[in-house]
C-alpha cells in the first residue's frame, strides 16, 4: 500500500512538473504577445500625434518665421500632456530642437541616430535607448503649403519595463496561476492513478523484472515460440526459434512478413482461429506448429506461433518402424522357408530328386532376381528392404506385390530424405493391403518409382475394394478411416502432409469394386514450410 502511495505521488509530481513547465512557456508566449500587441498599439497612437503636430500652422509658422520659434514649445508642450507622451520635440531641417520637455536642449542640435530619414520626407516609428531607457518614436516630416519640407515632428514614448507589464497583470497572471494549478494538480491525480491502474499496480522497476523474466523464460523453452501484435510486428522471438528457422539477429519489432515470408502467423491473428498441431517441413526438418490468437477482452490483440522439432524423434520412430518391418520379413521368410524345405523333404522322401533339385533353383533364382533389381534399381537401402519386406509380406497375407521393372531410385528431391519415402511407400502400400483384404480372386499391388532431371512420382496400385466420392473428399483427414479400431486414420494424413509441405502434388483415381491409384509427384527443387 505504502509503495503504491509513493508510486502514485512520483507520477503526480511528475505530471505536475510538466503541467507547472508548460505554464511558463505559455506565460513567457503570452507575455511576449501582450507587449507586442501593446507596442502596436503605442506606435499607431504616437504617430497620430506626430502627424496631429505637424500640421499645426503655428507649427509650421514658428519654423519658417524666425521671430515665431518661440510660441512652438509652449502649444507642443500642452499637446504632450493631453496625448499623455514623454516627449515631443520639433526640428527644423538643420536638426535644432525648437520644443522639448527640457528647455536646456531647445535650440541645440539633436544627436538621435535614427533621424536621418525624417528629414527626407518619411515617416516611421523606432525604438531608440536613451538615458532613461528604451522608447518608441514616431517621426512625421512638416511641410509647408508649397510642400516643401520644413522640419519633423518627434514624439516619444518610454517603454514599460518588464517587471512593470507583469505589474499591470498581476491579477489576470494570479487568477490564470490559480486556476491551472487546480485543474493541473486534480489532472495530474488522475492521470497517475489511470497510469497505475493501466500498469496493474506494479512499480516501474518490478515491470522491467517482469520484462526480464519472461525474456529468460521464453529462452528457456525448448520449444520455439513466436508472437506478435495486431500490427503484425514480432513481439516474442525466442532463442529456440532462431536456432529452428535459421533467424540471427534482433528482430523485435519488425514485420513478422519481413522476417519469415511464408508465415501463416497472420492469417491466424486475421482467421482469428486457432491451428492445433500441424506438421511442417522447413528444409530438411519436421515441425509441429501449433497457433493461436492472443485475446484480451474478447478483442484480438495478436497471435502465437508454439512448435516443436521433431525431426529426430521421427527419424528415430522410422528407423524403429522399419525395424519392424524387418523383424515382420524375417518371420514370413522364416515361415515361407520352412514350407519350402517341407516341400523339398517331402519330393526327396518320395524320391523325386530331380524335382526336388528343380524346385530348390527357382526358389532360388526368384528370390535371387527381386534382391538383385532392388540392389541396382533403388540406391537406398532402407527403401530397398522395405519394398521387401512388403514383398514377403504380401505373400503370406496372398497378395502378389509386384515392382515396375522400369523404376529407378537414384536420388531424393531436395525436398525429401529417405524417411519420407519410407512414409510414403510404407503407408501407401499398407493402405492397399487394408483394400485388398476382404476382396476374393487375385490380389495385386502395383509399385512404381519415376525419376527426371525436375519431377520425381510415386504410383502405387490395387485392384481392391476402392472408394466412393464421400471417402475420397476425406481420405487424407486426420483421424478418418473406413476400418475400426486405435491408430486409424494417421497413414494417409501424414502422406497428405509430407507432399503438402514438400510441394509436391497427389493424384487419387478410384473405382468401387474396381481398385485404387495413388500419384504422387515432387518437384526435384527445395521448398520450405511455413511457420
């Protein structure tokens, strides 16, 4: 409570310095208005008094008549004090003074500096310092009747001092002082409990602790996380987010675009709808992004980006998935050979030798020549056992998996590693397996690889169940799947992302009771994912 009265009266000191600031300049403005406004208005008043003066004909008289100078002084000096000027003096062309206020300097010469052009007819007001300060004077030139100049009219005015116009206005200054104190002080309260209010009560230095928290904590997190405002400028780029997408430097406060061009971050701050759990490819790597809208008072003020790097935990889950399929191999040959030494033993105990033998070698070569095309035709090993694998088992389950003896596998796109293969060739293949189990007669699955300089395309075939329209709109739905139990509907989800994020495009040609294809084609160039 006590920090929050403190808190409160540094604000309110604040504000009212500024108020008390802002008073003085407009002060100092006004002030400087008033006496130029009031100097205006003096020069207009001295100059009708000059020229009121120079055209007095016993003005103009006493200067062209010697014996009539002395009458001057005496009719301008009851002028002075009905004008209410500190002087008024009359030259004639030879600058002699002829009325002033002092009679010691009538009939001396005037030593003013800024006369000159009086005597060549113009008329002005000037400010002039003398002994008793500064003053305005106006000059007005005395022409006769012929318009022939004959003197000039000087009258003068002393300046107010300053202390002195703030004396004039010291009722106005204390009644304007009063007032904006009041308003100031009252505005300077509201102001630091709005302020504090807007601050959730904390003290400056326990929000930049807070500030310096979350910093810590943001990269801290193993996963990377990305915010930023309804402006779409980053708010939150934490460490691991740089390491993840390859981002160096400060990138606080920029256009979310500018950094990351193919961001779906903007959309969901637009959509306003969150995006939970979506698989990316960003280069070689595997992401898990996950979105969502920041609200505040049921408004949208900004959106977050949370993911997580997979791509070692799915390396790691393929590599065991392909184990698997290794081990599932190595039983059905386990299972295949031992009716194929049954088959040998039986020919030999009825002594058929020779078809034993026979037997024997086309085991032999068969098994020979799928080994032999997938050690020449498809570079990766871990591709090559799992065609294999799905070989043997498509022979236990009475499926006749066959493999275009045109396909070649020599490198992967840029965009693809020989886990996504794995995942694609795998899931398709199991995907056909599932089509073909309830169909009677021959069962077949097509595998085919296709390889240029650009494209490169996967097909694989059945002649199963296939698919209605309805089915084919949701086939690549997470969780969607036409058979029942756990783990359905993930095969062809993750096919459908592999190819989305890796740009390439899928085909599905299907006809109920007649079979299924799968196309899928990959550009050989790289594309990353967005985040």
């Amino acid at each position: 409570m006590l920090k929050g009265m403190r808190m409160n009266w540094k604000i309110t000191m604040l504000s009212f310095g500024i108020v008390l600031f802002s008073i003085c300049i407009g002060g100092i403005i006004l002030i400087g208005r008033h006496i130029h406004l009031q100097n205006e208005e003096l020069g207009q008043r001295l100059q009708v008094t000059a020229s009121t003066v120079a055209q007095l004909p016993s003005v103009i008289n006493g200067l062209t008549d010697p014996n009539h100078r002395a009458d001057i002084n005496n009719i301008v000096e009851r002028l002075r004090i009905i004008h209410n000027v500190d002087y008024i003096v009359v030259m004639d062309m030879n600058g002699v003074r002829w009325s002033h206020p002092a009679s010691s300097q009538i009939g001396l010469p005037s030593k003013g500096t800024d006369e000159a052009s009086a005597f060549a007819e113009h008329t002005y007001i000037s400010r002039a310092k003398g002994e008793q300060g500064m003053a305005l004077r106006a000059f007005v030139p005395i022409m006769n009747d012929q318009h022939e100049q004959v003197g000039v009219a000087l009258v003068g005015k002393l300046l107010p001092r300053l202390i002195g116009i703030i004396g004039d206005m010291r009722g106005q200054i204390y009644i304007t002082l009063l007032l904006t104190l009041l308003f100031g002080v009252w505005g300077s309260w509201m102001l630091s409990r709005h302020i504090k209010q807007q601050m959730f009560e904390l003290e400056p230095q326990e929000i930049a602790q807070l500030l310096v928290e979350r910093t810590a904590t943001f990269n801290a997190m193993h996963e990377g996380v990305i915010a930023i405002d309804s402006k779409e400028q980053i708010t939150v780029f934490n460490d691991k987010a740089k390491q993840m997408l390859h981002i160096d430097g400060d990138v606080i406060g920029r256009p979310i675009q500018e950094v990351l061009p193919d961001t779906r971050l903007v959309e969901t701050l637009k959509l306003n709808e969150p995006v939970d759990n979506q698989d990316l490819q960003v280069g070689q790597g595997l992401i898990l992004s996950n979105r969502v809208p920041i609200r505040v008072a049921n408004k949208t003020v900004g959106a977050l980006a949370i993911f997580q790097d997979r791509t070692e935990v799915t390396k790691i889950a393929e590599e065991l998935t392909g184990v698997k399929e290794f081990v599932n191999a190595l039983r059905v040959q386990n299972h295949e050979y031992m009716n194929k030494l049954h088959t040998i033993g039986g020919l030999i105990q009825l002594d058929h030798k020779e078809k034993a033998l026979d037997y024997l070698f086309q085991t032999m070569e068969s098994q020979k020549e799928i080994s032999s095309f997938l050690s020449r035709s498809i570079m990766n090993e871990n591709v090559a056992g799992l065609l294999l694998g799905k070989i043997t088992r498509g022979k236990e389950l009475g499926i006749d998996v066959r493999i275009d003896r045109q396909s070649r596998l020599r490198e992967f796109p840029q965009h693809l590693d020989q886990h996504d293969v794995v995942v694609l060739v795998g899931n398709l293949i199991e995907n056909a397996f599932d089509a073909l189990a309830n169909k009677k007669g021959d069962k077949e699955i097509f595998v085919s690889f296709e390889q240029d300089h650009e494209v490169f395309s996967l097909l694989v075939e059945d002649n199963g169940s296939g698919m209605d329209e309805r089915t084919k709109q949701q086939l690549f739905e997470r969780g969607f799947s036409t058979k029942s139990g756990e783990s359905r509907g993930i095969g062809l989800y993750l096919v459908f992302s592999i190819v989305q994020n890796s740009g390439g495009h899928i085909k599905v040609d299907s006809v109920p009771g007649e079979g299924t294809s799968f196309m899928l084609t990959f550009p050989m160039k790289d594309k990353g994912g967005e985040i």
